[in-house]
C-alpha cells in the first residue's frame, strides 16, 4: 500500500505558502501604478506588479501540482 510522501507534500505545501502573499501583493500594488500613471516609477511598479502576479500562478500551479503528486504517487 501507497503512503503519502511527507516531505514532498511540505515542499508543495511551501510553494502554496509562497503564492499566498504574491497573490495579494501583485494586485494591490498593480492598482497603485495605475492610481499614479503621471509618475516616473508607473512603469517599473507596474512591470513589478505584473511579475508579482505571474510568479503567483507559477507558484499556485507547482504547489498544487506537487501536492497531488505527494498524494498519489
């Protein structure tokens, strides 16, 4: 019988931790850049905020995916 790989399943578990504060620190400071477009930083920020959001989904969908590999591996 199969039993779940704990240390897979943490390293899964980090990677959704990672993601969960990406995931509200891109949008927040997204919408700031575009509150100050007149600015000289609204490219930088915004490009910041952009990465911010994709490294969000990378990290969700690697966790998620590490996770059910620990699961049903």
């Amino acid at each position: 019988m199969k039993h779940t790989d704990k240390d897979m399943l943490f390293k899964g578990l980090k990677y959704l931790a990672g993601a969960l504060p990406l995931s509200f620190i891109g949008p927040v400071v997204l919408f700031s850049s575009f509150k100050n477009q007149e600015n000289v930083w609204f490219i930088p920020v915004m490009i910041f905020a952009l990465l911010a959001m994709a490294a969000a989904v990378f990290l969700m969908f690697k966790g998620i995916r590490t996770v059910m590999k620990a699961l049903f591996d």
